[in-house]
C-alpha cells in the first residue's frame, strides 16, 4: 500500500545484491549499521532496512495496540446513551472519539511497516490478533466509566509514555500524539470518582464496586510477571520496550494508591502495604490464570466485543462501497472533461 | 473493499507563519473524503489553520540506499559554515 515511502528499502537494493555470498555480506553490513543507530539511539524510519524479527514483533505489537484503541470504545460507548448529565455524554464522546483516533494513528504507523489496514482489520475480525484483555470486562455502571477513565486510560499513559521514546520513528511519534490526549481522559474519569466519592452513600458504594471489579483486571495490563514474559528481553534490546512489566506495574501501584486513599475508596488488596525499606508498596499475587484465560478468548465480553465489531464492519460495508464507487466515478468523469479540454 | 482506498498523507500547518508539517497518514476514497478525515482525525483539538493531503503515491521519495551519496559531500565542506572563520577578539557585528 504504501510503496513510496516504505517497500522502496526493498526494492531500490543495489542489483549486486542478487548474487550469492555478496547478498551475506550486504546484510551483515545493514545489520551493523542497523545494531549501531539502536545503540546510538537513533530513530529506525520506513525506508531504513530493519531486521525481519524486528519488523515483525513491531507490526504484531502497533495493531495488537490500534485493536486495542478500537475495541477500547466499546465498553464506554454503552454508557453514551446513559451519561448522567449532557456534560458527561459530550466529554465521554469526545473521549470516544480520541479512541478511535488513537487507533488510526496507530494503524498508519503500522502500515508503514508493510502491512495493510486490510490485512490488520481481518485479524482482528477473524481472533486472529489479540487487543488488551481489559476490554473484555463489562461495562455494569456509570462508575465503570469513572474507573476506566482513571485506572484503565492511568495504566495505558504508564505503558505508553515510555513508548514516546522508542526506537521505531513512526510508533514513537504516534505515541507522543496519544499521550498528549491522553491525560484529558484519565481526569474526566478521575473527577466522575470524585464526584460520585462525595455523594450519597448509594454513589460511594456504587464507586467502591466498580474500583474492586476493575483494580485487578488494570494491573494485569502490563503484562506477565518479567520471568514470564517471553519476548522482553529482545523488544528491550530493540528499544522497543524501555521498562519492564513489573517495573511498570509497580510505577502504577505507587502512583494510584494515594489516589484512592485521596477518594475514600478501599483497595481490594489485603496485603497491599507501604513497604519502608523498598520505597514501594507490596501487593497480593496476581491471579495470572484469570489473565490468560481472558486472553484465549473466555473472558466476560469477548464474544459480544468481537461481534459488536464485526456488524459494525458488515454493517458500514454498503456506504465504504458508495463511497470507492462515487470516487471513481468523479475521477472518470474529471478524466473525460479534462480530455475534452473542458474545466474541472 | 479497504485497499481500493488509496493512502494519503496528512500535512497541518499549526498557525499562519510557520510551514505545513507532515502529521501522519490516513485512507480515503477521494481528495474531499481524505480532507474530511484529517480534519476529523488529526485536528481534533486546534492543531491547525490550514490542511494539506497528499496521495502518499505522488510523493518521491529519495532512496535510503543513496543517504551517503546524496549527503556526504554536504558533510566535508566545513567552510560553508561561518563558524570556520574565526574572527578576532575586537572585531564586532560580523
């Protein structure tokens, strides 16, 4: 799709390459060159050669995130309808809204991979390619929407700030449009939290609920525990991944625990304590069984998310087709009255 | 049905004064749709006065495999800038 600007790398290789033990010899250049911009810190761009296990672990991890923006919309989009007040319905459309812009700015960032949006849509659509296991969990309250807003959108800029720093140009510069947006996101849901922190008791417990359904589900966002987690140690000397998963887990306890001392809101971690010596709190084990189980597909949501996803595809299918067709029509037209000498 | 969409590229200008700045890219059916997503996607909280879109096929692009041929001889002409000529102390205003 994007043959100007990505597969000329490729395409445009000197033609000594093709023959035999020059073409070794090519690669361990492009591969030096390549190990030496990572080391140095210097930004990979499309057209740059790239090691294929780089590009690839790049194109699983950009969709597997844009999925995750376009899937996110849904379990706050069934709260549009039922926003409390005209305030909170346009700030959480608007915050819908950025969802989906999120995803396409990731999308194109993947595309410049050599990927089509095609091809990423139908993984998606087909299970094939996973998005973040938070977005399988229901939607039950208003609170939900509070609680998404400050645990989910918090545990996403922790993620994704360090990913603003990455060694590919296009994610990084992706990255950086995202968090800028993001912070809008967490303190909508932060103030829902406050507000209904103060209200009646029925909204303070109602608060509470959603903080206990929601506080496990948001640490597991960062992924296995470190001795688990198969791909780290390459994405890390790839820079694609600057912290690990228990390091950042760790940055996102820290940071919310105050927050919720600051709501009047309980924990639901019983071994949750500050730890002196460490600097840090303890927490309780995660149940990591629930994790990968929600991931193989036997999460509350995943069905209903994947079928909401595919009728909004088939669904909008008829207007995609008028829309190629009434293109193509214009510039057949334009074409014929160019021809004839006429003004377009 | 997507890749009948061409891609297009995605320029803002951030105020009057300053140049159009590549933001990123996006896939339309035709030059109006393509204007209507930037917008929609890439202007969302006043990051532009002006928008340009460029079907990313009409754009040339020079070939990495060049880089050192095309820019090394910039790099050895160091008398190009004026830091090559050192002026003395009491000289002013140049």
């Amino acid at each position: 799709m994007r043959a100007p600007l990505s597969q000329s790398a490729t395409r445009e290789l000197p033609p000594t390459v093709g023959d035999g033990g020059k073409m070794a010899e090519v690669e361990t250049r492009f591969q030096a060159d390549f190990d030496a911009s990572i080391s140095a810190s210097i930004k990979i761009e499309p057209t740059d050669w790239m090691p294929e296990g780089y590009r690839k672990t790049l194109i699983r991890q950009m969709s597997q995130h844009a999925h995750s923006e376009i899937v996110g919309q849904l379990p706050e989009a069934n709260w549009i309808t039922r926003a409390p007040s005209l305030k909170r319905k346009a700030i959480l459309l608007a915050k819908v809204q950025d969802e989906a812009g999120h995803g396409l700015y990731l999308y194109s960032a993947a595309e410049t991979l050599g990927t089509s949006r095609e091809e990423m849509v139908a993984d998606l659509l087909s299970g094939k390619a996973k998005y973040s296991s938070i977005f399988n969990y229901p939607t039950l309250t208003w609170a939900d929407v509070g609680t998404i807003g400050w645990l989910v959108d918090g545990a996403a800029i922790i993620n994704q700030i360090p990913l603003c720093r990455c060694s590919y140009g296009p994610y990084a510069r992706a990255m950086m449009r995202i968090c800028k947006e993001e912070s809008f996101h967490q303190r909508q849901g932060f103030e829902i939290m406050m507000r209904l922190s103060n209200g009646t008791a029925k909204q303070k417990a109602m608060a509470q609920d959603a903080l206990s359904r929601w506080w496990w589900p948001s640490l597991m966002m960062f992924g296995p525990p470190d001795v688990e987690s198969a791909n780290s140690a390459q994405s890390m000397k790839w820079g694609i991944k600057l912290f690990s998963n228990d390091e950042l887990r760790q940055k996102f306890i820290d940071q919310t625990v105050p927050q919720a001392d600051y709501l009047g809101l309980g924990i639901p971690d019983p071994e949750l304590h500050w730890n002196n010596e460490r600097g840090h709190y303890d927490f309780g084990p995660i149940d990591w069984d629930e994790f990968y189980n929600v991931i193989r597909g036997n999460g509350p949501c995943n069905h209903e998310r994947l079928r909401v996803r595919r009728k909004a595809d088939e669904d909008g299918a008829w207007f995609r087709e008028a829309l190629a067709a009434h293109a193509q029509k214009c510039a057949s037209r334009d074409g014929l009255a160019a021809a004839q000498g006429a003004p377009c | 049905m997507l890749n009948e969409w061409p891609l297009w590229e995605v320029f803002i200008r951030s105020q009057t004064g300053l140049a159009h700045r590549h933001v990123g890219s996006l896939h339309a059916p035709d030059a109006e749709m393509a204007m209507n997503n930037a917008r929609d996607v890439y202007t969302r909280r006043n990051e532009g006065v002006s928008i340009w879109v460029v079907r990313s096929a009409d754009i040339v692009a020079s070939c990495p495999f060049e880089k050192d041929s095309l820019f090394e001889p910039a790099d050895n002409k160091v008398y190009r800038h004026p830091t090559f000529y050192p002026m003395p102390e009491g000289v002013k205003h140049i």
